[in-house]
C-alpha cells in the first residue's frame, strides 16, 4: 500500500498493471477497499491498463 498527500490528508492506494489509469473509489463508514480486491477488479490491470484501489 502506497500514501498519496494530497493538499493536507495523506490517501492509501494499490496499483495493479500499468499503462492509463482506471480508479476506483470506495468509501463509507467501515467500509475499506479490500471488498473491491477481487479476482475480476483486479484482472482488469494487465499491460495496457493499471487499476487503482
């Protein structure tokens, strides 16, 4: 897990594959990204695309 600092607060995210980004957020109250690690998310990223959680 990488943090990003973004004007005052500091954001987690994962990257998978590379090349242009798809991101995708999640959020709410006790809710975290490991619900978006799945294998179809995830099997997204490969050579021409990177996914960011």
């Amino acid at each position: 897990m990488t943090l990003v600092s973004v004007d005052d607060a500091k954001l987690a995210m994962e990257s998978f594959g590379v090349g242009p980004a798809l991101v995708c957020l999640h959020g709410g109250m006790g809710v975290d990204s490991s619900y978006l690690k799945t294998p179809a998310i995830v099997g997204l990223a490969g050579d021409r695309r990177r996914v960011v959680i």
